[in-house]
C-alpha cells in the first residue's frame, strides 16, 4: 500500500513542544521506517512550511520533504477535483479547494490518505477516495 500523508498527520508529527502519538502519527512513523512508500505534493509542503515558523523550522522540512517521491497535478487533476468538490456540494457536503484536490490525486494514483481530517472521511462516503482506518 503506497500512502499519501495530509497536512493534518504531518503538523502533529513535527510537532517539538508536545509530540502527538496518535495512531496516525504511528503509521506515519512505520511507513517512513521501510513499510511502504509515502508520498506529498506541493500544498501539503507548503501548508506545512506556513504553520511553521523560523528558518531551522523551515530547512528541516524542505529537507525532510526531499526525499518523498513528489506528486505534481496537472490540469486534468484541476477539473477532476473542481468535479468532485462540485459534485459533493450538491450532496450537501462542503469541501474545501486544497482538500478536493489533494482527494483527487490519491484517486488517481490509488493511494491511501493518512489523515485526521474528517472532511476527508465525508468525500469518501461519495468518491472511491481509500483512507487508512485504525
């Protein structure tokens, strides 16, 4: 199983003043060790590189980032999402514009999302969008 890990996992892994062990952060964690491949994209980095602050903060994650194979949308992967995020609204379901393409590019590359965000969990109840349950 190739995964790819949301913003969400991430912020509490790196977290230095209280790390968070949730299982997530676990999996997290065993997947980086060899498990299986992770995977990121540039808004998950730069989500990430915004939430943190200082210029140690911000090397160590473009150096961490660096070796994860990098997924890049293309435009296809822009009206897919907008499809999906449409399609959802009119089953009452608000998703935000990041979110549904990050959906997007785990549908296409069939790739598990790591997540804490629910929102995610309310796309899949609609997409074939595979996310990683304890």
């Amino acid at each position: 199983m190739s995964t790819f890990v949301d913003t969400s996992v991430w912020s509490l892994a790196m977290r230095r003043d209280t790390p968070h062990l949730t299982p997530e952060v676990a999996r997290l964690r065993q997947s980086l060790r060899g498990a299986e491949p992770v995977f990121t994209t540039g808004l998950v980095l730069q989500e990430l590189l915004q939430g943190f602050r200082g210029p140690r903060a911000r090397d160590s994650i473009v150096d961490r980032f660096a070796a994860l194979p990098f997924l890049r949308p293309e435009r296809e992967d822009h009206v897919a999402a907008a499809d999906l995020r449409n399609d959802c609204r009119t089953r009452g379901v608000q998703v935000g514009t990041i979110d549904a393409l990050l959906a997007q590019l785990c549908i296409r590359f069939e790739l598990t999302m790591l997540t804490t965000d629910a929102d995610f969990g309310r796309i899949a109840d609609h997409h074939a969008l595979n996310l990683w349950r304890r």
